[in-house]
C-alpha cells in the first residue's frame, strides 16, 4: 500500500507530534491502514480527525480509557446517543467534584497564608507548622495532593 499519509503528515494536519500519533497507536486508538515497502506506516484520511477527536475529548477531561470507548460508540452509527450522554453526565460530574475540592483548596490555602506574617523564621512558620501537625487546614489543603 503505497496510498496514505505519512506519521509526520498525520501529526502535521492534527496538529499533534509524531511521538503522540505513535502513542496513541500503542493505546489501540489509532491503526496505520498500512505500511509502505520500506516499512513506514501509512495512514488514511480519517486519522488526523481521530487524532483531533482524542484531543478534543482529553480537553474536557475524559481519559484515554473513556476515550476508546467513545471511539467504538463513535464507530457503531446505530449505537444509542442516550450511551454516550450517559458517560458526558458522568465526567460533568467528575468535574464538578474536582472544582468543589479545588475551591476547598483555595480556603484552605488562603486561611493558611492570612496565619503567616512571613516576620519570622522557618522554625516558626505557621504554614510549615500546620503542615507537619496536620490540622483542619492543612487536611484540606492537601488533599489533593
């Protein structure tokens, strides 16, 4: 199969890198449609839109596990819409808990620097010190960490 993009052409109209267009390939989400006789894999048209929808749907959060299956769903033109809006409720949901940890965070964090004059040493930052002894704030502080 002579026919195909090139991995480097691929990238280029995907505005991905070589090395991402390869991984995704070792992630089962890409296949090359063949290879030239030389050995370099040769894709069809519909790759740089695959490497695109990967991306798109790693902006919104979902992983590269939920990905595939997007994929799949997206391949099966007679699967049901109502499986995949199913898996967007689930990742807003996900989101919405990371932004009320991350907002818990920020409380958390700002009380921590008001207790710091930032007058003495080390020894006696509050910050520090809160941090080793694990009070309310630094448990919420750290959470996520």
């Amino acid at each position: 199969m002579e026919h195909g993009l090139t991995i480097g052409r691929v990238a280029r109209c995907s505005g991905a890198n070589i090395q991402t267009v390869r991984y995704y390939e070792r992630r089962g989400l890409l296949s090359p449609a063949g290879r030239t006789e030389s050995g370099y894999r040769l894709y069809g048209p519909e790759a740089a839109r695959i490497i695109r929808f990967i991306r798109n749907a790693q902006e919104l959060g979902f992983a590269l596990r939920e990905i595939a299956e997007l994929l799949r769903l997206r391949v099966d033109r007679k699967g049901q819409c109502a499986k995949i809006r199913k898996q967007a409720s689930a990742k807003l949901e996900t989101v919405r808990e990371k932004i009320a940890s991350l907002r818990g965070m920020e409380k958390a964090l700002g009380r921590l620097i008001r207790t710091c004059s930032a007058q003495g040493t080390t020894e006696s930052c509050p910050i520090l010190n809160s941090l080793e002894e694990k009070t309310d704030e630094a448990k919420n502080s750290t959470a996520l960490f």
